[in-house]
C-alpha cells in the first residue's frame, strides 16, 4: 500500500537538508513578496546565508 521512502544514507546531507528546503522555502516567498516585504525577507535570506557560511568556515579543518 504505502511505499517508505528511502532513508537518506549520507550524513551531512541529512543534517544540511532542512536548511537547503527553509532557504528553498524564503527563495519562494521573495519571488512572490510584494516591495516592503521584499527588503526584509531579502535580509532573512542573506542573514541565514552569512550564518551557514560562517558555520561552514569555522568547521573546516585547520
């Protein structure tokens, strides 16, 4: 009846996909925001993608 979806094996890419779909998500609403909601929501992406960046340069190995 119900088919179970396949567990996703790969570690990082299970820990980084509820970020990729919340970014996926906010690229959404910006194509649909109007110009006031535009700025902020333009903001909420940038800062989500400075703090996994920042995230990702202090994790790498030295």
């Amino acid at each position: 009846m119900f088919q179970r979806r396949p567990a996703i094996r790969n570690p990082l890419l299970r820990q980084e996909l509820p970020w990729l779909i919340g970014e996926g998500v906010l690229l959404l609403i910006l194509f649909n925001a109007n110009a006031p909601e535009l700025w902020f929501w333009l903001v909420v992406l940038l800062v989500i993608l400075g703090y996994r960046v920042e995230r990702w340069w202090s994790s790498r190995p030295r």
